[in-house]
C-alpha cells in the first residue's frame, strides 16, 4: 500500500507551515521524518492521515485521493499513534484497545468474536496481557505508549505513523518501541512512518529519512546522504561531529556547539 504527498501545502492562519512537500512512503521501509521544532512535521504527519486538508497539494492512498476515502476507509488502511490521548474518562486496557477496531466491526451488532480475537492478538504482542483489565490511568508513560500501539494495530493498518512516540520514554522503552516500528514496518506489504527529535535513534532504526527544515523538504535518502554534519549546522544550527558506531555499524550524530551565525549578506 502505497502512501504518497504531492506538492502539498498547509496554513494556519496567516502563516504556511508545509511549503510544497513531496514525499512517498514505500512498501517495506521505515521513513524518518526529522526536523527542528516548528518545521512543520506533525502537521505533515496530520495531512498524511486526513486530519488536515491541505491548503493546495493532494495526499493519495494507492492512487486516490486520501480526501475522497471515508474516516473508515482510510482507518482500515493507516493507523496513527499519537504522542498522547485526548481521553478524559477511564476504561480498561482492553476497552481501550478495542476501541482500534471501530473500522473493522458492523456498524450495527458490536463487536464479533473476531473483533475480540483481534485486540487479543494485540495485547499479546505489546507483552499487556497481564494490563488487560488495569485502568489507563493507572499506566506508566512507556506501559501507555505500547497501549496507543496496540490500539493502532487494532484496526489491522498497513500504513502505521508515529507521532514522536518516544517522547519522555526512558531507554529501554524507546528501544521497545523503535523496534517494533522498524519490525512492522517490514512486514509484507506494510510500511510506517515516524517522527523523531533523536537523531541517534533516526540513523539507526530507519531505512529513509526526510529533514523538514520551515515547512519545506530539504533533504530526503539515507541516514548518511541526510545527516550530515553541514546539514546539521543549517537546518538546527549545531556543530555535530558524524561518526559510525562500532557496536551497530551505524552513524551516529554527536551535538558539539551551537554553530556561529552567518554572516550578513553584502
């Protein structure tokens, strides 16, 4: 399934935060979408799964246009794991997994013992079977993080996108949480996208890497095609040292300094 952003613009008010961004995820990959605070990547992300419309630009889901697809649909299709939750009453575990599967089940009936079957799945494979009847609100940040994981997989998507999902998390739970990313992400015909502030996590989990630098597009391929340490110093302003690490074979990005200012033009 094929996930794809053609010269796609967005404004809040007076001001355009996405400024033509092209971007296509492939079948297969794990893209990073990176970038400074305020360069426009949740917003991006928003327009990716129908949230937003964008202002000018078209979001096409194998071909179609994402805005002539049903909330449904496209639910079928793309999960979202969001950095947090708006809900404001407590349910279960459970319940709240469950409540991934309002794409899959009848309209009318509730649910089916296939339905049931598959928040199950879920719970087994985030490791919350022994959390399946615990309040949400009685989670640590990284039990919830996998709780908001497990109810995206619910709706059975082939398309999985993460909003900075290893916000406040500690090591371990980052690393839990990179690793299924990557891991879904390979699954046949599957594909995820996730948005990161950490670098060191970007090069070595993710397959492509785009750097989003004031709504635009500025650098889109590998980890080393993309940070660079010139990029480094443009796009967040940081001296950074680009080095490969001896324990995974991947580069990864060491903050220095802040870079000087350039300096005036003329």
């Amino acid at each position: 399934m094929k996930l794809q952003a053609q010269n796609i613009h967005y404004r809040y008010a007076q001001s355009e935060v996405l400024r033509g961004v092209s971007i296509e995820l492939a079948e297969g990959e794990l893209y990073g979408l990176v970038g400074p605070n305020g360069s426009g990547k949740s917003t991006l992300l928003r327009c990716l799964y129908g949230e937003f419309r964008p202002s000018a630009g078209e979001v096409f889901l194998d071909e179609r246009a994402l805005h002539l697809s049903g909330r449904r649909a496209i639910a079928r299709a793309i999960g979202v794991v969001p950095q947090r939750s708006s809900l404001t009453f407590p349910v279960s575990v459970r319940q709240f997994v469950s409540m991934g599967r309002f794409a899959r089940e009848p309209i009318f009936g509730g649910p089916t013992r296939m339905d049931e079957a598959a928040v199950q799945a879920c719970l087994s494979e985030l490791g919350l079977e022994f959390l399946a009847d615990r309040p949400i609100d009685e989670l640590s940040g990284g039990e919830f993080r996998r709780v908001l994981i497990a109810q995206a997989l619910a709706q059975e998507p082939k398309v999985l996108l993460f909003d900075e999902p290893v916000q406040q998390l500690d090591l371990r739970h980052q690393l839990e949480v990179m690793e299924f990313a990557r891991d879904f992400a390979h699954r046949p015909e599957s594909s995820a996208m996730i948005v990161l502030h950490d670098l060191g996590l970007a090069s070595r989990y993710c397959d492509r890497i785009g750097v989003l630098h004031r709504g635009e597009l500025v650098a889109e391929g590998s980890p080393e095609a993309t940070l660079t340490a010139a990029r480094l110093r443009h796009v967040w302003g940081v001296e950074a040292s680009i080095e490969r690490s001896p324990a995974t074979g991947k580069i990864q990005v060491i903050p220095l300094s802040n870079a000087a200012p350039s300096p005036p033009a003329g």
